[in-house]
DNA sequence: CGACACTTTGACTGTAGTCAATGTAAGTGG
DNA sequence: CCACTTACATTGACTACAGTCAAAGTGTCG
C-alpha cells in the first residue's frame, strides 16, 4: 500500500491551500507548528484503497475526492460518505474503521500517524471539540442521505447528488456563490460509483443524466464535465 | 405541546435506571449532584412530537423508544435513527434540529434544559466526549443503515430491523445474552412505521413478516409481539 | 491500429409500489 | 351485551420503476 503512494514530504502550513478551513484552524501559529511535526503530505492515485492497516488513518484532504464505501458479502456496495477539501478523514476512537476509504479521484493528503494524533487530540482540546462539529455535520448528511436512499426516485436522487457536487466541489472557470444562479463543475466519480452513492445501478443513472440533458435542466462538455444552467431548476428536481 | 406531557418531577440519581449506562456515567456523584440540578423527568405519550420549540431539547432516555424522521414536502418519510435507553438525545451546537423526534411508544426522559445543559458542558469536559462518542456511533449506525437502503432486498431488511431490535430492545421473559440462540421482543413500531424505517411500503413490511412466519423464522404471539427461535438464521437472512 | 475503460442505449424482467378489499382487536356508547 | 367505530394489519390484483442482460458507442492510451 505505502510503496503505491507517492512521494512524502512535511507540511509547510503557512502556504497550505486548508489552513484557515481545515481542522488546523483552531490552532494558534505557535500550536500549529508543534502539531506540523507529526504531519506528512501524501498523494495517491485514484481507485487506490487509504488502507486502514497503515498508519495513514488520520488525514487532512488537501486536493482531490475520497469515497467512503460499505461492502456486503455478495459483493453490493454502497458508498456511505464522500470528502472533499478541506475534510478531516479517519475514523478516531475506534481500533478499526468500519468503512472503507477509497481515492475517488488522484487525492493529495495531509496525513498524520494515529499515535501522534491522538497525543495531540489530549494536548489541544479545541482539536477535539472541532472534530466532533465535523462529526456531527456528517452525522446529519449522512441522515439526509437515508431520505435519499429511502424515498427519493432515480430521477430526484440523480438531481440531488448534482446539487450537492455543484455545492461542494470546487468550481472551474468560473465562481458560483449562492446569488449567481449558474454552475460548472468536474464530476469526480464514474457512472458507477454515481450509482453506488445513490443505490442505483450505473445504467439507471446514465439513464437519468441522458433525461436531464434531454430536459435541458444540465449539459454535458465530456462524460465528467457539467454545466448547470438553471441551479433553481435542478433543486426543483431534487425535491430536497 | 409542553401542555400534554404529563408531571415534571426532579431527577434522583441514585435509585435512576440508566445511572452507570447514561451520559451521566463519566460524572463523578458529587459532579452528578451538581449536574442532576438542571434535569428533569418527563413522560410523553406515544405519538407525541418531541417538540423542538420546547426547552426539552435534550434527554436521556429512561424508557420506551424515540424515533427520528426526515419528511420530504409531498409527505414521504423516511425514520433516520431509533434511541432506546440509555441514549441521549439531542442536537448540540445547532440552533434548529434537523429532523424531528417522536415519541414511538410511551417515553420517559430526564430532560435538561437548552442553556443549563451547555453550561454543563463547558464545566466537565467528560460529558463532551463522552457525547462525541456516541455521535461517532450514531455515524456509524447511520452509515450501515445508508447499506441497508441503498443495497438490500425487501426480505433482508426486515431481517437486519428485526435483528437490530432484538439487540437493543429490552428483552421479555428472558434474558437474551449473546450465547443464547434465542430472543423474545416487542416492537416499538407499527408496520407503517418498520416500512419508513426501512424505506418500504407498509404492505411490502407485512408481506415479509408473514413469509418469515410461514418459512418458521419468527413466530408472531401478537402483531407486536415476536419470538426469534433461531437468531442465527435471522442473521444469514440479514446478509449483514 | 487495437485494447481498454467507461458510457449509452435497447429489450425484457422482476421486485416492490399502488389501490382496494377484507380481517382483527380494542375501545365506546346505547 | 352487542353494534359500531377506530386503528392497525393482512391479502390480492395489477402496475410501474428500476434492475438485468446484452450490444454498441466513445474516448484515451500504448
């Protein structure tokens, strides 16, 4: 796994694209450089697995996707989480994470081994009382989701994971802020992961996306690149 | 709403029922003396909303179960976690509850109110973490419900529900330890409600009950009252 | 060019949803 | 005590949405 994962280097927090947005912000610069120490940037391609086994558990997302997948035995996945900068991934107090962590995209990492971590964690407790608000932002998301998954159609359900992309990934060419009604982004999955997010199958999401271009309601430059026109009109569709 | 729950009484610590299983369990008893000045019991009916306009924000939960539900605007539902005692309940640093909480069976709480209950917060440490805990494992049951709606069968999810309740639902007439292959619960929930759990139609949840009565897997005393012979059978149908 | 990964499209199927009728049990009031 | 109501559950007939299986299309890379 290690020997996959590209070159590491220490952080150098005063350019870091996060510092102000990541946990890190709760640190003072003087604090900042004590927790500095124990990190190392990382990047990994995409569909390479952030193995659990190694000591890249705890990691700021500096750069690219992560995907959070459960597996049943058969084989069924379903993706339970996605990441985007500036996420904190790992899941802390725990001996194994109960999910797999999956670059999405080619990811670059601000990562930290799980003993200096937690050293950290007991030396600075505004850390701790920055990750639980994480925690709990993703504990509501992940409830949004089970509305999703429960009672939303293929149709609402594509909408709405465009939405939240058209929210949270970082926007090409041009700014969306919540007053300018247009968007354009980067789609950083597959059709098939898009399904594996929504509990749908890939043809049944190509289908949907097929519909919306039809409809007008988003167009397609390439497979991965979207536009929005008409924001408000997609959020129709999402029925969110 | 304040109106229909009936008497308010003071909390006693010392003869209460989820002491060393609650929130209250990292509280020393002189710290717990302090802490018990804020709370205060409450029953509430079944079917009752647990209102968030109310300064009963925040509880643990002494009796029956409380369920949380999501509801899009045309009416569809969707429960997004169930709390049996001894959990807590309540959405911390939020100014608004992102979903509602509803009193699935008959509930007692030992309520604290909104502002009293910070304070507290910030006066012991151990009651945050110990919250951040439990979010973390709220996350992770959010999570593997996301794999159960996303990706299992009709047949399979009322398995795991089944299964789940059987875990944590207090169990009748026996004790259920996990070396006893056996189980005897009462569910909390109506069809309509297992089917909103689940993300199914109320008739779907039915139709499953009765092929595992016909194929022997449950044996159903009354419509809410249900005997697992054979628990391990349950779990392969679960595929969990 | 061919190989490969990913996507789209089509034809058909099957699972769960919908709509409707019937069943069951507890509670109410004449 | 017995009709009647009410709430909840079961069952049946039919439908529809998304899944499955299969073929063809597109774009990138060596």
């Amino acid at each position: 796994m290690a020997s996959d994962m590209s070159f590491e280097v220490p952080a150098k927090c005063d350019v870091c694209v996060v510092r102000h947005k990541a946990i890190c912000s709760v640190l003072s610069e003087a604090e900042l450089k004590d927790f500095n120490h124990i990190a190392r940037h990382r990047s990994i391609p995409a569909g390479q697995v952030i193995a659990a086994d190694t000591d890249i558990v705890f990691a700021n997302i500096l750069n690219g996707v992560v995907k959070l997948t459960k597996t049943l035995a058969d084989g069924r996945q379903q993706i339970v989480g996605l990441q985007f900068p500036p996420d904190f991934m790992g899941r802390i107090y725990a001996k194994e994470s109960p999910y797999f962590a999956e670059a999405a995209t080619d990811v670059e990492l601000c990562a930290f081994p799980k003993d200096g971590f937690e050293v950290m964690l007991r030396r600075y407790p505004g850390l701790e009382h920055r990750l639980f608000e994480n925690t709990l932002d993703e504990l509501d998301s992940a409830r949004e989701w089970m509305l999703l998954l429960g009672r939303k159609t293929a149709k609402e359900r594509v909408a709405s994971l465009l939405l939240m992309i058209a929210q949270r990934a970082p926007n090409i060419g041009c700014a969306h802020t919540p007053e300018i009604n247009f968007s354009r982004f980067s789609l950083p999955l597959t059709r098939a992961d898009l399904g594996d997010y929504l509990g749908l199958t890939l043809e049944t999401v190509s289908r949907q996306m097929t519909n919306l271009k039809k409809a007008g309601i988003i167009e397609l430059v390439d497979n991965r690149e979207i536009i929005v026109p008409d924001l408000a009109a997609l959020e129709q569709l999402a029925s969110s």
